[in-house]
C-alpha cells in the first residue's frame, strides 16, 4: 500500500452534476480495486496556465489515496477514456509532505525579476539582430 | 580593504533556514518565486539553494507545468 496523490481536470463547459458524477465515478475506481481514499478536493474553475484542448479554464479535482499500483492503472485508463477530463497527473507524495491540500492562490504572484539580466532571451534576440517582440 | 567589483554576500538556501522538507508543487505563489517572467527555472546560483532543494524546487515546477498550474513559456 502506498500513498498517492491524484490530480484531474475537469472541461469547463461540464455542468456541476456532471461533475460530481464523474467525480463520483473516479472514487468507484479506487474503491473497486482496494484504495481508500483519505482526502478530496474541489478547487472549482480556474485558470489554465496553458491552453489545453482548447479550453482555458478546468475543474481541479484532488483525490488522495492509499492503494496498490494497479489503482493508478485503472484510475488513468479511466481517465483517458472519460472525455472530459482533459489532463491529470498522478504522484507518490515525499515524506513531509503535510497533507494539505489548499488551493493556491488565484493571484498571478511576484514574478521573479533578475537584476543580473540572466534571464537573456531578449537579449540574444536582439543579438542574432531579430526583434524581441 | 578593497573589494572587487563582484562581491556579492553568500546567498542561503530559504528552505534550509525556514525547515521546509517538501516542497509542493501545488503551491505556485510559493514556485513562482523561482522562475523567471518568462517561466524558466531560476538557476541555483541567483536563487541561493542548496542542492537538494533546487532539485525539488524543479521536480515541483515540472510538476505545476504539467497540471497547468504553471506555463511552460510565458508569452509576453
């Protein structure tokens, strides 16, 4: 038995009920083949960091999980077959981990700024005498 | 005494000083920190960490970029 934190999105243009019925599906999975499941989360709509298949927003859904491998098996065949969930991840939690499973923030945060200007792609754009925009 | 034109104080790791043994890649305010504008990892020698927690820092961003939580390259 192992630990196992799984992450899935959910196609925006889904209705709620649908996606509590996926939702409710995916923790048949785990249950059927002898996971338990410890925690779930919803973090609702939010933005994509990327486009993906077209949508820019998803349903985050979090499960976490004690279970064999071949859970992670069933769990991800069942998401590639389930239109739409339209990416997941799946990962073996480290120690220390704390278990929380809160949302992060909306905001777009500090970007990091370097003073060195290490970060050069601009500059090596201007170099080879293209534009940088 | 002189210093030389690249002095710079020793950086220490934040996460050895703050005692953060893992770290999560769901946590973006957290990972933002260390990429650039344009979504790269920030290289060990300007963010200042250790070894060990560098290599978390990017096991946890590959991570976020992998969800969506972070880009791969942000346009600009």
């Amino acid at each position: 038995m192992q630990l196992y934190e799984s992450i899935f999105i959910v196609r925006p243009t889904v209705t709620e009920e649908e996606v509590t019925k996926v939702v409710e599906k995916m923790k048949g999975v785990v249950e059927k083949n002898g996971g338990t499941l410890l925690q779930t989360e919803n973090w609702g709509k939010r933005k994509l960091a990327y486009e993906v298949e077209k949508e820019k927003k998803g349903t985050y859904i979090i499960f976490r999980f004690k279970g064999d491998g071949k859970v992670i098996n069933d769990l991800e065949h069942n998401y590639r077959m389930e239109d739409s969930i339209i990416k997941f991840l799946t990962v073996k939690p480290s120690k220390g981990d704390s278990g929380t499973l809160v949302m992060p923030s909306a905001d777009e945060g500090r970007p990091f700024r370097s003073r060195s200007g290490h970060d050069r792609e601009d500059r090596r754009w201007s170099e080879s005498g293209k534009k940088a925009d | 005494m002189e210093k030389g034109r690249f002095t710079q104080r020793k950086k220490n790791c934040r996460f050895c000083t703050d005692k953060i043994k893992y770290v999560d890649y769901k946590d973006t305010s957290l990972l933002r920190n260390f990429v650039t504008e344009r979504g790269k990892i920030v290289p060990r020698r300007i963010s200042g960490n250790c070894a060990s927690h560098q290599r978390d820092v990017g096991q946890a961003i590959k991570r976020a970029r992998s969800i969506a939580l972070l880009a791969f390259a942000e346009e600009r």
